[in-house]
C-alpha cells in the first residue's frame, strides 16, 4: 500500500506571506485552485491511497472530488502545524501497514503526476527520497519506506535538516531536484513563476485572471 499525505490548513487563513499582493478572498480561491491542482497530479499519478490532512470542511469537499480521503487530525495542533499534521499522517499510515508514506504540500500547484510517481519510485528501504523547494531550504516532497523510517521537520531550512537526520539515523537519502514539484508559491514573486511555468493550471488560470484588464 502507497499513501500520499497532503496536509491543509484552514483555505480562509491560507498563503498569509501574499498579503501584500493579494487581499483575503483571493488568497482563499487561489489556496483551493492550487490545491485541486495538486490533488489533481495525484489522482494521475495513480499510486495509492491519497489523504487530505485538515479539519476545514471545505477543503473534505475538495478532497472528495478527487477521490482523495479527509484526515481529520484529533487536535487542533496537528491541524494548524505542518510537521504536526504529517506526524500524525505517518503514524496513521504505519497504523494501516502501508509499505510506502509520501507527502508533499498543497501549494506547489506546478507538480506533475510524472514527478510524484518519480518521488515514489525512487525511495527504497534505507534510502528516503527529498524534493527541495527552488530556494534549496525548504522540503517540498518527501518518501519513505516505511511510514516511520524517519520524523519529518518542516519549516527552513527543513531540506538540510532532514539530510542531516537521515545520516544520522544510518539512512541514505536520494535527493531529486523537480522543476515543477520545487516551485511553491509563497511569496507575490512566486505568482509570476506560476504562469510562466505551469500555465495550464487551474491556479496559473486564475492569477492571469486577476491581471487581465
């Protein structure tokens, strides 16, 4: 068994760093666009099980459309904490006997299902496989075999750090650098990359929208 954890906090409180470009009800849409996106590239990825991690109601509906299981964590800390709530997804998927734990964010809307299967083919027991973001700080997919080979720490310079904890923990991790699975949109520059490099998205569809005159 193959399970893909995508954690989501509540959509309404999503991508506060694009406050200065974007007000509250854009952020929102462009939060769930960018999250249907994702689920999208994993529902053509075909490997298995997918979980939406949340306790947002709205975001059940999304998962819902795209085959994707909701996974409402117990606390409202394993909710609102990314680490927390793929914390929590390991456990449950170690629980469930699934033999291989992948997880990547709702915001890296550029993702192909192409990537996501080479993330997964490419991890093996004893060898965990990363995806860094485009800054080379954060981690923005990971694979394990099995669910608990290792914790997982998010936040920058998360890449690094799971390197380094891998090694200690007598583990050799791959490293793959994904052109479209690294882009995650963050910052109001991020906008511009998006269309530029993933324009047939729903999310690339939506920002062209918003500039349109």
């Amino acid at each position: 068994m193959i399970v893909c954890a995508v954690p989501v906090k509540d959509l309404a409180n999503a991508k506060q760093r694009l406050v200065p470009a974007l007000g509250p009800a854009a952020r929102q849409a462009l939060a769930g666009a960018m999250l249907r996106d994702v689920l999208s590239a994993l529902a053509g990825a075909g490997l298995g099980a997918v979980w939406v991690v949340t306790r947002d109601r709205e975001v059940f509906a999304i998962a819902g459309r795209f085959g994707a299981e909701p996974l409402a964590p117990p606390t409202e800390e394993e909710n609102g904490s990314h680490t927390a709530a793929v914390a929590f997804a390991q456990r449950e998927a170690g629980r469930r006997n699934a033999a291989l734990f992948l997880t990547l964010p709702g915001d890296v809307p550029g993702a192909t299902a192409a990537e996501i299967r080479e993330l997964a083919g490419a991890a093996r027991p004893g060898a965990p496989a990363f995806v860094p973001s485009r800054s080379g700080h954060g981690t923005n997919g990971v694979a394990l075999a099995p669910p608990g080979a290792m914790p997982l720490k998010f936040g920058e310079p998360s890449f690094e750090n799971h390197l380094v904890g891998a090694r200690a923990g007598g583990l050799e991790p791959r490293i793959l650098r994904l052109r479209g699975l690294g882009l995650d949109v963050d910052a109001p520059e991020d906008l511009a990359a998006l269309v530029a490099e993933a324009p047939a998205t729903e999310s690339a569809r939506l920002v062209r929208g918003w500039a349109s005159p």
